[in-house]
C-alpha cells in the first residue's frame, strides 16, 4: 500500500481573515476539505490515526502568509491537475491553493527541509532615511544577544545569526520591510523581533510570510554521497 501513495506539495495562502486561526484549525481545515473533495487521503497506522498533512512551518498567529507550504500524502495517485481542481470547490478564497507539484514519497518532511523564509512589514513614524540607518548599524553588527520572552518561556539566540537580508521600500503609509530570515530546527529568526531591535518606535502593520525556502534534496547527490558514484 505504501508503495502506491503519492505525496503532493501544495502551496496556498492564508490571507486576513483568517489570520488569527490557529495551525491545529488550519491542519483541521485542510482535512475535511480533502474529505470532502473525496480524495484518497492517507493516515497514520495505530489506534489514533492521523492525516498524512505536514507543513513546511507552522505560521505565527496573526501573520498572513502568501505562500505556505503542506504536504499531502495519498492512498492512492491522482494527477496534480484533479487534485487542485477537486480541493478548489471545497476551499475559500482565504486559503486557496496557488500551486501543486508531486515530490518524492519518501523524501524528508518539509519541515525538516525548511532553512529560510521570507517576511514583508510596513512600517510607520519613521523615514525611510531613519530605518535605512538603522539596519546598516545592524548589518554591521558580528552578533546580537536576543532574549525573547514569551510568556514563561524564555529563549536566548543570536539574532544578527538570524538575520540574511533586510530592505525597504518606500510607499504609501509607511515603509516596506523585507527580510529574509534562519527558519530551521537549528534557529529561527521571528520578524517582529528583528523590527523590536530595529526600530522599536516605529509602528508595524500586520506581517506577512511570502515565501518559505526549502532545502531540495538532489537524488543523485545523495547516491553521489551514499555510494561514491552517480546511478
């Protein structure tokens, strides 16, 4: 049976509206819509099963993202055109599917895969003139010692060591932020506290994720590295 199952990436959105659900209603959402398009989704084995659903990253509560990433395991193959088209009439314009692809069945979780992503901010009460300044001051920087306090939880990394690239672009009402930031299991750099060490007086809109970088495993390097040769 494992055999037949296909795994299929799905790239959508999640606009807005629906910003403030949390990652367990969006795991939920996507289940009874695959349900309800009749697609052969696949489970766990055991006395709870599980939908086969594994995200890329879950998003932060109150982000909108452009671009997030969910694969779905099925019992049984469906080309990527039925599958989209199925799952569209079951799902809302706040979390439409942008794009699927097939991957390897057996290749890592998108998680694990997951090393970077991208996030867009517009800020206000400051010139871009102000905050162009203060990244180069940041940039410049070899380490930043971060506490970040979240509830009881306490967690303390480099912040610098999160940070790849920062730009703005002015426009109407403020300044757009792009930043591309560390998102692995190793460090994961969150965007409001990049802007925190920026420019903390500077009032944010709503943050937004518009991509998410994955690290794609190549077949060949991998039998390169497993056997000393390409097959």
């Amino acid at each position: 049976m494992e055999e037949q199952q296909q795994r299929l990436r799905v790239v959508f959105q999640k606009l807005e509206r629906v910003r403030f659900i949390s990652h367990l209603d969006v795991l939920r959402y996507w289940e009874r819509a695959i349900r309800r398009a009749e697609l052969p989704l696949a489970y766990s084995q055991g006395f709870t099963p599980h939908p086969k659903l594994a995200f890329a990253a879950p998003l932060p509560l109150g982000f909108v993202g452009s671009a997030e990433i969910v694969e779905v395991t099925l019992r049984e193959r469906v080309t990527t055109a039925d599958f989209q088209s199925r799952l569209a009439v079951q799902t809302s314009g706040d979390m439409a599917i942008k794009t699927v692809h097939e991957v390897p069945s057996r290749g890592p979780s998108p998680q694990a895969l997951t090393k970077m992503a991208d996030y867009e901010v517009v800020l206000a009460d400051a010139s871009k003139e102000e905050i162009d300044a203060a990244i180069a001051d940041f940039l410049e920087l070899e380490t930043l010692h971060w506490v970040e306090q979240r509830g009881e939880k306490t967690r303390e990394y480099d912040l610098r060591a999160a940070v790849t690239t920062l730009r703005t672009h002015q426009e109407t009402g403020g300044v757009r932020l792009s930043m591309r930031l560390a998102c692995s299991q190793d460090l994961t750099g969150r965007p409001e506290q990049v802007v925190a060490a920026l420019f903390p007086d500077a009032g944010a809109g709503i943050y937004t994720r518009t991509g998410i970088i994955l690290a794609e495993v190549s077949p060949a390097r991998k039998a390169w590295r497993l056997r000393g040769r390409y097959l």
